[in-house]
C-alpha cells in the first residue's frame, strides 16, 4: 500500500522569465538573464502565472545549489524550459514518474516552499 503525499495547498501564482523557465525564488531574483536562443545576458521579466499542471518529458540536467538548498534542474523535451525541483521531491518522483535513464515522463504541476519554486510530479 502506498502513502499519498500530502499536498501543500498551495494554489498561488508560479514566476516564469521571458523564455518560459521557472524561476527558482519569487522576491530574490537576479537583474538579467542568459537568453539561450540569443546567447547573451538579457534583462530579467517575470511573468507571474497561475499555478496549472501540464504532461511532459524532462530530461535530468545536473544539480545545482541555491539559496536554500540543493535542487536538481531539468529540461522539457518538447519546449527546451527549464524547471529546477527541490531534492525533496526526488523519491516521490522516482515512484511516481515513468522514468527512461535521465528521462522522466508524466503528469506535473508546480510547488512553493518558503520563498522558493519547484516542478513536481502532479498528485493524484
């Protein structure tokens, strides 16, 4: 029998930079940004977007540390937007996700803790 985690309840607003990618922190954000299509640093927008869950295939990039801890950052197959999940969400992920050596599919949504933002496997 598996436990269902609980959800944070959280049902707010989800930052987003010009080229799609989830900003890991609301309020404490970098001035510009590496435009990726572009190759140089652009000033940074945030685009505040409600909080919605979408299927796709993210490909596992590399950890990275943060403010608050470490986080890993991931890809979308299809779009090229990155997403960074808190470590935390890995093990409910790795049971829940479909997973292709660094290729996980399925169903996700996001997450806010503290002041920071993740991806994360939807909940059913």
């Amino acid at each position: 029998m598996s436990k269902k985690r609980r959800s944070s309840g959280w049902d707010g607003q989800v930052p987003f930079d010009q080229q799609g990618d989830l900003l890991s922190y609301g309020k404490i954000v970098p001035k510009e940004v590496y435009d990726r299509k572009q190759k140089k640093w652009m000033p940074l927008h945030i685009e505040w977007r409600p909080k919605y869950e979408f299927e796709a295939v993210l490909t596992y990039l590399k950890p990275e540390r943060g403010r608050f801890g470490q986080r890993l950052i991931f890809e979308d197959e299809e779009t090229g937007c990155l997403y960074p999940m808190f470590i935390s969400e890995l093990k409910y992920t790795l049971q829940n996700a479909i997973v292709n050596g660094d290729k996980f599919s399925g169903r996700w949504t996001f997450r806010k803790q503290g002041q920071s933002f993740s991806v994360c496997h939807a909940r059913d």
